[in-house]
C-alpha cells in the first residue's frame, strides 16, 4: 500500500440538488486544504481526486464517512434551514499485488472526454469506464490524454474500490469495541457542518470547533490533528 497518494470519492446523499452542492463544496475543501499543505491535487473524474504527498492516505483516513450539514441553500427561498449529506471515500493506492483483477472479470468502455484538455480530449476517445462485473463495481477516468494512461488509472481506482469493499466486510465483522475510532467508511455519520451555529461537530471525538468559514476554505489541520492523535 502507498501512504503518499490517497483517492477521494465524493457522493451526494439524498437532497437532491443541495446535496449535489454540497459534494461539490467538499471536493473544493479538500483540495485547498491539499493546495495549503503543498500536496498535488489532480481530478479523475467529475467528483474524484488523487491527491499526492507525504504520508496523505495517513493523514486523511479519517475523513472518510457520511458528511452532513446543515444550512440554508442557495436555492431556498423562504429561508429555512435544510439537512443534507455525501459521502466521502478516502481510499490508498493497492498494487497490483495486493488486489489481483482477472482481465475476464472486467468490461471495457471508451468514450470521448466532456472536460478540460482541450481538442484532443474531446476528438479522441481517451476517457475509459471499467465494470468489475462480480461487484457491479464501476469506475472511470478521463484525467489523462493517452488512453493507455487512462486505463492504468482506472485499474488502480477499481483496486482501491474493491480493497474498500474488503475492509468494509472486515469491519462489519468487528464488534465496535475493538474500535478505537471509526475509520469513517461509507455508512459512518462522523461530521456535521452547522452553519447557522457557526460549528463543526466531530461525531467520533465529540469534539466541536467554530470558524466554520475557515474550515470550507481548507483549514483542516486542527481537526485532522485532533482525530490522528484520537486513533493512537
């Protein structure tokens, strides 16, 4: 396993369009908060990530879970205060020989890029989607030109995915006690963003801290902190 390249996925939880926002507004958090550490952020997809630095998968682990918040969206009009939620998947990058995809067991799609890269992008079909037929897993990516580059992402993004599914089962299997702090799979609740009250409340430490601002804008340190030296 590679500590120092961590995959983020983000998804909307029911809401719709706010809940939309909102994954797009977490996706934005964490790559100022990468930018201010001086991590590399590049985006794979609509709503995925690969950041790279020093210890990353270490250091934000423990974001992973069901975000929630609470707030009034821009698109209320009688001003009430709405809940909504995403999810958020920190996964590291698995080699090959830890997470082995029979080549039988996988379906390849190629398609023409709708993003950024320009005309070669959008003429040539680079982008790829991969379906891991026994999980119905399904991943793509359309960050690289060369489609060869494509695919090799893609792989490591569905070796990440079914690790995930793996550890998943793994924890299920745990009784909470052996648990020193949640790692904040998919299903975990372990954060709300309460904006009228200005606080951030972290479920797992029952911790909660103000500036909600700043921590939009990425400043994420004290809580990362507080969650790394919860879990020793």
């Amino acid at each position: 396993m590679n500590t120092d390249i961590a995959l983020l996925e983000f998804r909307p939880g029911p809401g719709g369009e706010e809940a939309k926002i909102w994954a797009s507004d977490l996706l934005r958090m964490y790559t100022r908060y990468a930018n201010l550490l001086g991590w590399k952020v590049e985006q794979l997809d609509d709503r995925v990530i690969r950041i790279r630095g020093p210890e990353v998968f270490t250091k934000l682990q423990y974001e992973a879970g069901t975000h929630r918040v609470q707030r009034i969206p821009t698109t209320e009009r009688h001003g009430r205060i709405h809940t909504s939620t995403a999810t958020v998947a920190v996964l590291p990058e698995i080699p090959e020989t830890e997470v082995y995809i029979k080549p039988e067991e996988v379906e390849w799609e190629f398609f023409r890029s709708g993003g950024k890269g320009g005309q070669n992008v959008n003429k040539v079909s680079s982008a790829v989607r991969i379906r891991h037929k026994p999980t119905g897993i399904v991943v793509q990516c359309q960050t690289e030109r060369d489609q060869h580059q494509n695919r090799q992402v893609a792989l490591s993004m569905l070796r990440a995915r079914l690790w995930e599914k793996q550890l998943m089962e793994q924890e299920l299997a745990l009784s909470d006690s052996r648990r020193v702090i949640g790692r904040g799979l998919r299903a975990e609740k372990i954060r709300t963003y309460n904006f009228p009250q200005n606080r951030i409340t972290d479920h797992r430490i029952g911790k909660s801290w103000g500036n909600l601002n700043d921590v939009i804008e990425g400043k994420l340190t004290k809580i990362s902190d507080a969650l790394l030296q919860s879990s020793v």
